[in-house]
C-alpha cells in the first residue's frame, strides 16, 4: 500500500515567525485605520478641508462609508483570487499529478472486495460490549 503523504509539507519556525509578523503587521495597519477613520468621524481630528465649505457634507457622509467599501472591496480581491486559483489550477503540474496518485488510490480502494466491511461486521466488537449505539446492550 502506498503511504499517504500529508497535504502540505510542515512549515519551519523561520517561515512561521515570517508569516506571524507579516500578520502583526496587517492587524497593526488594519487598527491603525480604525482608530484614524474613528477620529474623523467623530469630529476629534480636525483636518483642513481644501474644497470649500459647500462639499464639507459630501465628505462627510464619503468618510462614513469608507469601512463599507473597504470591506466590499476586499470581498471583491478575495474572490478574484479564489477564481484566478481554480482557472490556473491545471497551470501546476505537481498538484496535477499528486490529483491523479490521488485518484488512482481511490479507485483501487473503491474497487476492492473489503471496501464496505466495517468493525462489527468482521467481529471485531467483543461479546457483551453492546452495538455502540448510545451505550445500549443487547
């Protein structure tokens, strides 16, 4: 029987540590924005306004829907990378091939006669120690 190989391969602590800062870096920037976008709405950082008075409210109410349009635009990244992954998905031979072992496992699995035996069926319960169900004995 062939080995089964784990998905992926196990990450070193030099490339974890890169991936978790890289993160803390994210999350810094992303609170950084909140506590900014914070201080605006609510009127404590005052900002000179360079367009006049008469487009102060445009503003306004552009800086109040600033999250919603961050977080739709970040919806609208995350699946165009979602779908760009399953169109050049073929694109990688080693995920091409490791698919086809894949496969070719199962169906051997799936072809063969002791498929559909389970435990109790071949007698690996022992007498007396019930069906398993819910603790129940016969």
């Amino acid at each position: 029987a062939t080995p089964i190989r784990p998905a992926r391969r196990p990450r070193s602590p030099a490339a974890m540590a890169s991936f978790c800062m890289r993160w803390e870096l994210i999350l810094t920037g992303i609170i950084g924005a909140l506590i900014v976008w914070g201080y605006l709405v609510l009127g404590l950082l005052k900002v000179p306004f360079p367009f006049g008075e008469e487009y102060r409210q445009a503003a306004d109410d552009a800086l109040l829907a600033l999250p919603g349009w961050a977080l739709m635009t970040l919806g609208c990244y995350a699946l165009f990378n979602i779908g760009s992954a399953l169109i050049t998905f073929r694109d990688t031979p080693e995920a091409g091939e490791e698919l086809k072992e894949e496969e070719a496992e199962a169906r051997a699995f799936f072809s063969s006669p002791a498929r559909g035996k389970l435990a109790f069926e071949v007698g690996a319960v022992p007498e007396g120690e019930g069906n398993g169900v819910l603790g129940m004995n016969e």
